[in-house]
C-alpha cells in the first residue's frame, strides 16, 4: 500500500512538473519573441531601446552565473542598482516617474516589472510613463499557470495580455476590480 501512494505522488509530481516546464519554456520564447520585437522596432525608429526593470534582476546568483534575464538596451532603468548592474548608461529610478522627455526612446521593454507594483493604480502609472517615452511598449509577465507566479510574496497583481489590451488585477482581493489600459504595440 505504501508502495502504491509514492507511485501515485511521485506520477503526480512528474506531471506537475513536466506541465510546469512547458509553462516556463512558453514564458522565455514569449520574452524573447518580444525582446526581439522591441530592439527591431528601436530600430526601426531610429531611437535607443529602454530597458525597464535591469537586465540583471535583484537575483545575485544571475551576476555570478553572468547570465541576464534578457538583453541590456541602450538604456537601463530601475530602483535597484544591482538590478542594473554596471550598465554604462544605467539609471536609478522608479517606473512611474521616469526622468526622460516625452517619446525619447523607439520603445521600452518591461520584463516582469509591472506584478511588483503595490496597486493597480502604480501599474497605470507606470504603463502611462512607458508609453509617454517610448514610442512602443512591449511587456512580459508571469503566466497564471506558474506555480512560482502564485507564491511569490512579492507579486502584488496579475497582469496579462489580450490583443493590445493589457489587464490589471490586484492580487488577493476577491473583489478587487479589473482595470484595462489599451497599449498600442
């Protein structure tokens, strides 16, 4: 009897797992793909790309591994500096105060920055200062089929993408409203 309960967990576990690999693989083709797009388009228009949210993230083992959670920019902001790293044009600050002129940069890519912010009302904030400097918006956010999206303390709101809406939703309140703001992309 025992023998079958840890088959039974250990199959539970092996699908869990498996399914939660598939997810994380779509996350980074889905960081890529829009990584991608947001350099051509940078491009595209002749402007430097921003980095919002550090290429390096607050994870120290990322520095010591020298592995980046994307690409650097041209220009990278965050309220971290070891976010940033040792970016030559690397700028401390925070998403909804960003200290550029209007449409400064070809586009902005914002990797998972957007779920860290204490409300819905911050998230528009910084939604509304991305697209006031940059010609283009591209974000990436956790899926809400990650285990680790779910668990994280630090993840205040569930942010997702349907055509060129993007949602926002406060984590934790069952009655917490939807609010929408429409990125052109």
């Amino acid at each position: 009897m025992l023998q079958l309960i840890f088959l039974i967990v250990l199959g539970i576990c092996l699908i869990v797992g498996s399914w939660q690999l598939v997810v994380w693989q779509g996350k980074i083709r889905d960081k890529k793909r829009k990584y991608r797009a947001a350099s051509a388009c940078a491009l595209e228009k002749g402007k430097p790309l921003l980095i919002a949210g550090g290429p390096w993230g607050t994870k120290r083992i990322r520095h010591w591994l020298r592995m980046p959670a994307h690409g650097n920019g041209d220009v990278c902001l965050d309220i971290e500096r070891c976010a940033i790293g040792n970016h030559p044009r690397g700028i401390i600050a925070d998403v909804t105060h960003i200290p550029f002129l209007d449409k400064s940069f070809g586009a902005a890519f914002a990797s998972h920055l957007l779920e860290h912010l204490p409300d819905t009302d911050s998230a528009e904030r910084a939604l509304a200062e991305l697209s006031r400097v940059a010609e283009a918006v591209f974000i990436v956010y956790p899926s809400r089929q990650s285990i680790a999206a779910w668990v994280k303390q630090e993840h205040h709101l569930w942010v997702w993408q349907s055509g060129n809406a993007t949602y926002l939703k406060q984590r934790g309140k069952s009655s917490g409203k939807i609010k929408e703001r429409v990125i052109i992309e």
